[in-house]
C-alpha cells in the first residue's frame, strides 16, 4: 500500500480533478510553496497536508486503515486462541503418542508452508487472485456517501488490486499461522507444566528401527540450539508405554516435543513473513508522480530564469477583448463589493465606435452564495441580456469562483464579459497596517511586493479567461 502520505496526495489528487471544494484553496498553497526549498515528493506531501488544514481527508484514511489492522489483528488473535484450545484438547491424556501429536501438530502446517513456497515459484512475476480485497473491502468497513469517503474507499481499492499486494497477503497469511502455532506452544508449555506426561511410540507399517532413526533425524536440528532430544535408551523404552514413565525420559521428548514445533514449525514460517515483508517494502506501491497532474504543479514550482540573456519566456495566455453590445445589460460584482459605486460605467461607456453603452443597465449587485446564483440564473433564463460581471483584484481564480463564472456564462443569453477592478485601494491600505506595524519608512519597498502579487493574480485571472474564451474590458487606470 502506499505510505500515509502518499495517500493523502493521492487523495487530493483525486478530489480535485473531481473539483472538490477543500479547506483551503490548492491554487494559494501551489503559489506559496513555489518559493520554498525541498525535494519534489517533499513538498508534494507539504502541500497535501497544508490543503487538507483541517485534518478531514487524513482521519477518513485513518479510519479505514485502522479498521482494516483491526481486523487483522482480531483474526490473528482468534486463531491463536483457536491453536491453544486445539492442543489443550488433544493432550488430555497422560500418556500421549509422540508421533501422533506431532503430525497433528506440524503436519497440516507444513503441506501449506511447502504449498505456498511452490506457488510463489511457480507464479513469480504474476499476479494473483485477491482474495483479500474483497473479504475486506473499504466499502464494506466505511459507510458514506459524500465525496471525500468515496474516494477514499475508490483509493484503498485500487492499492488492494495492486501486484505488489501478493506480498501483503502472504505476509498476513504468515501472521496468521504464526498466531496459530504460538498458541499451540503457549498450551505446550502450560501443560508441560502443570501436568506430568508419558510419551511412547508405535507404528503398524514402519518397523522399530524406522521409527528409532526417525526421531533421531527430528531430534538433530533441537539439539542444536539446546533442547533436551531423547537418546537411543530413553528411544527404546517409551516403545508401546501405557503408565508413568521415568520423568528425565519424559522430559526429553517433552523438548523434542517443544522443539520440534519451534524449529519445523515457527522458525520456519516466521522466516517466510520476514520474506514476504520485505519484498512487499521492494514492490510498494508507489506514488506516481509522471502523472499529468504531479508533472503541472512540479513544472510550475521549477518554473525560473536561469540567464535572462538567452532565455525565451513563453507567451502568457491573453483573454480576448470584450465586444460590448448594444442591448441590455446586466452587471454584477462577483464575490466582492466595490467602493466605485458605478464601477460598471468605464467599461460600457463607450465602445469602440464611440457609441455610449450606459443606458438600459440592470444593476444586479453581488453574486456570492448560492442564493444569489440561483436568483442570477433564474433572471437569465427569462431575459436576453449581456452580462457584466466585476471581478475585484484580490479575488482568487480559484475552481468556486470559476464554477461560477462558468455557470453565469452558461445561462447568459448574450454573452458574458468581465471587468477586472483596480486593486490600488487594497494595496494602499495594506501598505499602511504594515507601515504603521512595522514602523516602515520607505513606502516604495513596501509596496513593490504587493503590486508583484497583483501581478501575478491579473496574469492568472487573464489565463483562466482565455481558456474559457470570455472577453476582458481593458480600463485604463
């Protein structure tokens, strides 16, 4: 799967081309960390983590990651406990064939541990059914039906279905085995010590000395790392028990006993989980930032000058210029009120025969809320008019403010023009809190920053009006 934060970027990829409304605007965060330093999947996760300011996108991830652990570790919990109860069961009895308990004990284990290992030879390099992802579907864990939890569900998803998830099964196959046979030996040694055992051996088909050379063979990798093993003698005399035997006998095959399920049986099987972790961590998925939408934000942050002499910057995006009809007009201001109470009069004053525009002007006011765009497109629909919609300097192209724009040049009959405002007013009384804050002597300095902003945001109200082919009133200041 991928990384936490990986997936929060993923997410907020997803959400925005799906024009989500986030906590705070993409296009302020992409513009401020085009100036700050650090590696491109750096502020990648800087900037996910800053437009989801108020942590909702990262607690439905978080909801769904934690309830799918959960579930792991209840199941891993069930089946230790199933092991334990399972070997409680089977040793209730004094004496007990060696043999017997042991292929109960490692038997089924071992033909799915050699099951798995020639599966995973056989199948390297292509993907296999999951059946994970569906016993343990998002959509099955989270209930929701707003934007944010469907995608988010859409992202586990497609992270279950990932090739690289075969590990991740297997890795939680492994767990759940090792659950099983860690129960087993906590019910071992429980028993071991609160009762005392007889061991004995026999066999219909396999003669004395097969079996004697069988439990030599068992007992050799045990008594490698410690374990008490029996010998030859203590082999001979636990042939057919049916009473108490000597207790330092029974204590030998009660290590070959402990030993032999932890060397067949959980050594094994936990250096299988350590393989299929770490090639999960090779094969992760990881985040794809050759995707269209990474390389723009990528493209825009390494955007700069290297030599002024011999760099060709590209033309900028120019809106076309604004035809003003004859007819009626409409004018609104969108978002943002004026201190020019007839702002609209320097645009549609005169056009460029000369000929005045100002009469049979409907004075919408400010278009906000979604009131007040209901109100606009119900009055468009029932008259044929030209909209002139005032835009304020400070106002953000952002993807609300362009739904609007686009939802009114839909609905206007005649067309649709802007007029972007002066913002000079804005600036002067920015300039003076921070004067006044500041103690700032040199006014030229102070404001050179803030016209660079204004700048800048003219230069993107331009690009958004000509992709959407809307003409620009250009005012003379």
């Amino acid at each position: 799967m991928l990384s936490p934060q990986d997936q929060l970027t993923e997410l907020v990829r997803t959400l925005e081309t799906e024009q989500h409304v986030f906590a705070t605007d993409p296009l302020l965060i992409t513009e401020k960390l085009q100036s700050e330093d650090g590696k491109p999947m750096q502020k990648l996760h800087r900037r996910a983590s800053r437009i989801d300011s108020n942590g909702a996108l990262a607690r439905v991830l978080g909801k769904i990651d934690g309830r799918i652990k959960g579930i792991m570790f209840v199941m891993s919990v069930v089946w230790c406990i199933s092991g334990f109860l399972g070997l409680f069961t089977l040793l209730q009895t004094n004496v007990v064939n060696f043999f017997y308990v042991l292929v109960c004990l490692l038997g089924f284990h071992s033909i799915m541990l050699l099951g798995w290992l020639l599966m995973t030879l056989i199948n390297q390099g292509k993907q296999t059914s999951n059946w994970f992802a569906s016993f343990v579907s998002p959509s099955y864990l989270i209930r929701g039906k707003d934007d944010v939890t469907k995608a988010a569900v859409d992202l586990y998803e497609c992270q279950l279905q990932h090739s690289g998830m075969r590990w991740y099964l297997g890795r939680f196959s492994h767990q759940l085995w090792l659950a099983t046979l860690t129960g087993m030996l906590l019910a071992i040694i429980f028993l071991l010590i609160v009762r005392q055992y007889s061991f004995s051996w026999e066999s219909t088909l396999l003669s004395d000395q097969a079996l004697i050379t069988l439990t030599q063979v068992l007992g050799w990798l045990p008594s490698m790392v410690g374990f008490d093993v029996p010998d030859s003698t203590a082999i001979v005399q636990s042939r057919l028990v049916t009473d108490a035997m000597p207790l330092s006998v029974a204590r030998q095959w009660a290590g070959l006993l402990v030993g032999s399920l932890l060397m067949y049986g959980i050594v094994p099987r936990a250096i299988a989980w350590a393989f299929c972790a770490l090639m999960f961590r090779r094969k992760k998925m990881r985040l794809d930032i050759k995707l269209p939408y990474y390389q723009k934000i990528l493209n825009f942050w390494q955007r700069h000058v290297v030599d002024a002499d011999d760099f060709i910057e590209a033309p900028a995006p120019i809106a076309p210029k604004a035809t003003v009809s004859a007819g009626k007009k409409l004018v609104a201001l969108l978002e943002y009120p004026s201190e020019q109470l007839n702002w609209w009069q320097s645009g549609l004053n005169t056009d460029s025969h000369g000929h005045s525009n100002v009469s049979n002007v409907e004075n919408f006011g400010i278009v906000d809320d979604r009131d007040d765009m209901a109100r606009l497109k119900t009055y468009l629909d029932s008259h044929a008019v030209q909209v002139l919609l005032g835009i304020h300097g400070k106002a953000l192209p952002d993807r609300g403010t362009l739904r609007k724009l686009d939802q009114i040049a839909n609905h206007a009959k005649h067309g649709l023009i802007v007029q972007l405002l002066n913002d000079g007013n804005i600036i002067d009384r920015a300039l003076t809190d921070h004067d006044i804050t500041n103690d700032v002597v040199d006014s030229s300095q102070s404001k050179e920053p803030l016209l660079d902003k204004q700048d800048v945001r003219y230069q993107q109200w331009q690009t958004a009006l000509s992709a959407r082919k809307i003409g620009l009133i250009n005012v003379d200041s």
